[in-house]
C-alpha cells in the first residue's frame, strides 16, 4: 500500500512525468515500492509512506510492515529521479 505525505509534491511530479514523457518509469517505481514486502507472506500488509525530498522531482520513503494493528518500521530510503535517464531508482 501506497501513503502520500506530501500530496502537493506528489501531483507536481505526475504532472513533471507525465509531462517529460517519463510517467511510465514514475508509475513502474510507485508500484515497486507499493507491492515491495507484500509478497512475502499471504496476508501481510506492508505501507510505503512517501514524504518529499530536497532532490527535484524526488521522495524519501519508510517501509512498515503492520503487525497485530501497529506499524513496525522495516527500513527506509530514497525514490531518486535521475534527468540524464529519465527515470526513478530506489536507494535504501
């Protein structure tokens, strides 16, 4: 699952990406870290939360696993856009 704490930040780089014909590459990153440990055991649920970064058109994220209702943070890290590939990487 997918949390947007920056919501403002957010749709100025759908806007950017979509704009800069790199929307796809922006949507294949979000589904990565939205599904990312929710392959590991049926039932589990894991929340990605997004929050903006100082780097243009990038995040910082915190990955939780909910555990008996909490959330227990897993790790954390970077959604990093690079302009000379026009794409996003992930970096923990």
């Amino acid at each position: 699952m997918l949390e947007i704490r920056c919501q403002e930040r957010f749709d100025a780089v759908s806007k950017f990406a979509k704009e800069n014909n790199c929307h796809e590459a922006f949507q294949e990153t979000l589904n990565y870290l939205s599904n990312y440990y929710n392959r590991d055991v049926a039932g589990d649920q894991t929340i990605c939360t997004l929050f903006p970064d100082f780097a243009p058109q990038s995040f910082t994220f915190e990955m939780c696993k909910l555990v008996n209702g909490n959330r227990v943070s897993r790790f954390g890290g970077g959604m990093i856009y690079w302009d000379d590939e026009k794409k996003w990487t992930v970096h923990t």
